[in-house]
C-alpha cells in the first residue's frame, strides 16, 4: 500500500469517525428526548380503541420501568433515523458521479416515510385484527383475560417495528440499483426464492390464522413488485442515459 492510498483510507476512517459521532450524539440526544416522551406516548397508546378493554396491571416490579424504557429507546431511534440515513448517504457520496449523488439524495425521505407507513399499517390495521383474532381463541377455550401493559406493548412493539422495516423493501431495492448491485432480470429470477423469504417473515410475526397471514403476506408480496417495477424504471433510465452518453462520445 503506497503512501497515497494509506492518506486515502486515513481520510475514509477519519470520515466514517466523524458520521458515527454525529450519528451517537444524535441518538444520545434523542433517547434523552425519548425519555421525556415516553409517558405521553403511553398516555396516548392507552387511550386507542384497541387498548380500551385493557386492564394496565404489573405482574413485576420491573414491568413498567422495561416499557417506559423500551418506548424512549424506540422513540430515540425514530428520531435518529432520519439523521443517520443522512449521514450514511454523506459518508457513500464522495464515492458517487454527481447524477449519482443527486438520484440517491430523496431516498432519505422516501425510507423515513416508507417506514412510518409500515407502522401505521401495522399499528392501525394488522394489530387490531391480531388482538381480536386471540381474544377469540381466548373465549373459544373459555379463558380470562388478565394482561399487563407489559404483554401488550411487548407485543405491539414486536410487531409494529419488524413491519415498518419490510416496508423499506421498495428504497433499498431502488438503491442497490442505482449502485448497479442488483439488476430488475436478476429480482425477477430471484421471485420464487424471495416469495418463500417473505411469506415466511409474514407468518413469523402474525398468530397462526389465515387471515392475519393473508393481511401481511399480500402487502409484503405487493411491496416485492413495486420494487421489481421501480428497479426496472431506475435501470432503463440509467441505460438510456448510457447510451446517450455514448452516442455523444461517439460523434
């Protein structure tokens, strides 16, 4: 290694320093908002309709302390994200073309919405039918139902999270396109195998019920599709512009 790209891997360690530190401090900063937080958006989550029938009990000391814990930390990390996928993006920039940086930079706020919308997704229409769809099972076995608030979040928290992060599939997919890591030929080659990976995400994370799995398979499937079709746009865009660009040299 000359000395040349030593200075180089230098400036790349001293700059991926720099990102992380941004990135740490941003999140410190956001837990300690997310702590101030934390009793509110509780507030707010137990006054939903899907919360009304339930008794908040504790069956632990610790039971409340791990939920307002949980709930400031995920809110740290929703606060931090934005800014994070900012400085991922600064990090990757240098090592674009300018139409690179300028196609790549709206994937910050396209990410941050995809993933609000796979929670509310979640949040609004799968758990609700999940807990009906329990509660159901609960009766038909003659069952009491005695939950703490701890069984609920830990489990709406459980879902609503792994959801919002599938629903990254369509930018990541567009991504990695844009690097010319994947090509739309290749996902479409690779549709068998990723139905198989999603379905079996979709039935991962849903009770055992056909209606649940139906709910989250055919989005998650849907989502696959977009991607393919927005890998496809991103891939004939960059050929067009290759073959322009070629067509000029060639004159």
């Amino acid at each position: 290694m000359n000395q040349e790209q030593q200075l180089t891997l230098v400036e790349h360690l001293t700059e991926l320093r720099k990102r992380l530190i941004i990135v740490a401090s941003t999140f410190i900063l956001s837990l300690a908002l997310g702590f101030w937080l934390a009793p509110k958006t509780l507030t707010f989550l137990k006054q939903q309709p899907t919360a009304m029938n339930v008794e908040w009990n504790v069956f632990g000391y610790t039971d409340g302390l791990m939920i307002y814990v949980k709930c400031a930390l995920i809110l740290g990390i929703l606060i931090t994200l934005p800014i994070a996928l900012h400085q991922i993006w600064l990090f990757v920039r240098p090592g674009l073309n300018a139409n690179e940086a300028k196609g790549t930079g709206y994937f910050i706020p396209v990410s941050f919405l995809l993933f609000l919308l796979g929670i509310s997704f979640s949040y609004y229409i799968l758990f609700p039918l999940m807990l009906n769809f329990m509660s159901n099972i609960n009766d038909s076995i003659g069952a009491l139902e005695t939950y703490g608030m701890k069984q609920y979040f830990t489990f709406m928290f459980n879902l609503v999270i792994p959801v919002g992060i599938v629903f990254e599939l369509p930018v990541i997919i567009l991504f990695l396109t844009k690097l010319g890591i994947i090509t739309p030929d290749r996902l479409r080659k690779m549709r068998k195998v990723s139905y198989f990976v999603l379905v079996v995400i979709g039935v991962s994370i849903t009770p055992p019920d056909f209606i649940s799995d139906f709910i989250i398979v055919v989005p998650l499937l849907l989502l696959f599709e977009i991607s393919i079709l927005v890998s496809s746009w991103s891939y004939k865009k960059q050929l067009a512009k290759q073959a322009l660009e070629d067509q000029i040299l060639d004159q």
